[in-house]
C-alpha cells in the first residue's frame, strides 16, 4: 500500500505507464546526443493522410467547431462509427449506442467506472496492455490474470477463462488483435470464448483498436459478430489512432447497449465534455473516405513484421513468433537471461532492457510491462532503415 499524504490512494497507487515511460526515457537520451532507436511507443511513424488533413482544414472555415457540442459526440461523427461498427464488426447500433472520447484510453477507462463495482473481478488475458490493470483497480475492480505463452501462440482457451472464474467475476477482457503480442483469435476461438461469456452471464469488454491491423489475410472476428446475443452484454471500444497514424488527434470511442452508454456519457459530460470539434471532423474523413492510403500503412506494416521477427529469431537467445495483427513482435527471451553480456548478468526481461538501451542504444519494452517477466516487446511501426540497425544492434549484443 502505497503511504503518501499529499495524494489520495487510489491515485497514489497508480503506476506509471510503462511504454511511454521507456519511450520518454529513449526520447531523452536522444536528446542528449545519443544514437537511441526506439521499439517502444505504440505510434505509427506514418504521416495522417492527406484527405483526414484536409477534413480538419475545411473545418476550421465554419464557426461551429469552436463552440461546445454535445458531450457524446457530433451526431456526424457517432453516425460515421455506426457505419464502421457495421462494416467491421458486423453489429447494427443506432448513434445513441456511441460516444465519443478522447482516444481509445478514455473509452477503455469509462467502460470499467460504468461497469465495475467495488471487489468485481475483470478476467484479464496475460500478456495485457499495460493500461488494462490500472484502469480496473481505478473503477475499483479486481483484475485477475489469465496467462496464455508462446506455446498456445498468445492466446487464452475456454478452460483456462473457467479455471479462472469465481462468483465475484463480472467481466471478461476480450482483445484480438494483441496489445503486446500481435495475437489474432480464429473464428471458432472467439465463438467459443463468446458462447462460455454468454452462458455465465459475464459482460465483456472487447477492445477492437487494431481490428483493422491483420496480415496473411487473416481478419479479425468481433466477438459480437461470433455470438450476436453477446451485444446487449458487451462493450465495443476503438478508434483512430492506429489504423489512420492518428495518434495525436486523440479521438476513439465506445459502443454498447444504450443504459450503460448513457451513464458513460454522464460520466464523460463532468469529466472532459465533448471531445475537440476539429479532430471529429478529420476521424469522419478517416472512416468514410478511401481505403487506399490505409491499405498502403497495412502493407506496409505487414512487410515490416516480417523483416523483424526474422531478425529477432537470428538473435542468440530470442524465440519470436509470427503475429497475426497490430504492429509488435513479443518476443520469448528466457534464453538470453542470466548470462554474461560485457560484464553484466540480466535475470529478468526488465534487466535485459535495460542493459541493450544501455549498451546497444535501443529501447524495447520489458514482459513485466504487460504480465510475467521473460518477454521483450519491439513495436515495427518505426521507420525501416532503423527497424533494421536496431535489431542489428541488438543481435551484436547479445552474441
């Protein structure tokens, strides 16, 4: 328990966002002079596409956007997510099961303070993105780890979820596309992890940021597209960040039955109001205009896992698996513990991080970030030439 009489303890007890601290820290020392590649921060390196750009430009011609809107959102923009909530995860809602928030964190935040009570339990499939346990503890909810390895390729089964579950279990965290490892549920995956929710009468919580992000033509199943009597017990949260290389505009949102969307938004109308006018003007571009920019960062996403995780298995030590989504590898580096590296011993996935940004110049985010030690995770959304020296520098360490 943490003792500080200056913070409340809820907020005291909050740890630190592990990825943008290690990015923050590699930012830093490039700052200083240092030759620093960064794997850490999960941000597109590509520019917003022209016409997004272009929407934000147009809006900035009409008064309207300078002024308070409503706090669920523009009507325009909850109607645009209607139609992408249609086109990719196969469920029919009205704009008043939408509200807009500012970014995917604040929609994953908001759905636990609407859901969670007290001492409720929030099964968690390990490895988890890093925000999942802060924000369930801060609505006062108990996460509970599920821990899926490298040998069920990332991914949690029906027993091990039962194992699990107890009379205090009120939700189930649902995330394909991965958030650190890439993984991607197969159809019959998600209707069997969807049909055991819906038997016990669990709500879920289904995190579908990257469900754009797939490779090997692979496409990933929404778990109210899997099993549709989930949907009066499910929250959908997304936005724009990553498939649109729109991090900064801060824009996602959430989708669910309308009783729990309508305390979300009470919630969201004292904490934040709408979200910035402008920025919801260029995410309706983003999900109505052409597909064709997005397909090229797809591609281009695609080309650069496979470039990686080649270059991660070529590193004594590592064991890489090929992922099916998002933009990292989650790469097993047990076999690179406890070994001597010019003179120090890592014993753990957070020491080993720290000794290749120390002596290789690289960052990449430590296992423990994101569950159990062991594992290392390299974001692929960087530029090529330093996708490539980086790893380079790795595998000269590690040697």
């Amino acid at each position: 328990m943490v003792q500080n009489t200056r913070l409340s303890m809820r907020i005291g007890e909050i740890a630190e966002s592990t990825t943008l601290k290690i990015d923050s820290k590699a930012k830093a020392l490039k700052a200083e002079g240092r030759q620093v590649i960064s794997f850490a921060a999960g941000e597109p390196n590509f520019t917003t596409p022209s016409h997004i750009v272009d929407a934000a430009r147009a809006a900035l011609d009409s008064p309207n956007n300078f002024r308070y809107s409503s706090a669920t959102g523009l009507l325009e923009m909850r109607e645009a997510i209607v139609r992408k909530t249609s086109r990719d995860s196969r469920l029919e809602v009205s704009p008043s099961q939408v509200v807009v928030t500012n970014g995917g964190k604040q929609a994953v935040y908001q759905a636990f303070q609407a859901l969670l009570d007290p001492g409720d339990e929030v099964l968690m499939p390990s490895p988890y993105w890093t925000t999942y346990p802060e924000v369930i503890q801060l609505a006062g909810g108990v996460p509970v780890e599920v821990f899926a390895g490298t040998d069920q390729g990332f991914k949690v089964t029906v027993e091990q979820l039962e194992s699990a579950r107890t009379e205090a279990t009120k939700v189930l965290l649902f995330v394909s596309p991965s958030n650190p490892t890439g993984a991607v549920y197969s159809h019959e995956e998600v209707k069997a992890i969807g049909e055991w929710a819906l038997e016990h009468g669990l709500w879920v919580i289904s995190d579908e940021i990257y469900q754009n992000l797939t490779y090997d033509g692979a496409r990933a199943i929404s778990i109210v597209e899997a099993v549709p009597e989930l949907a009066d017990r499910t929250i959908l949260v997304n936005g724009v960040a990553k498939t649109y290389a729109m991090t900064g505009w801060r824009l996602g949102w959430m989708v669910g039955p309308t009783d729990v969307i309508k305390g979300a938004a009470n919630l969201q109308s004292h904490l934040t109001s709408n979200v910035n006018n402008i920025a919801q003007r260029a995410a309706i571009a983003a999900l109505d205009g052409p597909l064709e920019p997005i397909e090229a960062m797809r591609q281009a996403f695609e080309r650069r896992r496979t470039v990686i995780v080649d270059a991660l298995n070529r590193v004594n030590g590592f064991r890489c698996p090929l992922p099916q989504g998002a933009f990292y590898a989650y790469v097993d580096v047990t076999g690179a513990l406890n070994r001597n590296i010019q003179g120090i011993t890592a014993r753990t996935s957070l020491e080993l991080a720290d000794l290749i940004l120390s002596k290789a110049e690289v960052a990449a985010v430590p296992g423990e970030a994101f569950g159990p030690s062991g594992f290392l995770r390299f974001s692929y959304a960087l530029d090529d030439q330093e996708l490539i020296e980086g790893i380079q520098r790795v595998q000269d360490l590690l040697a």
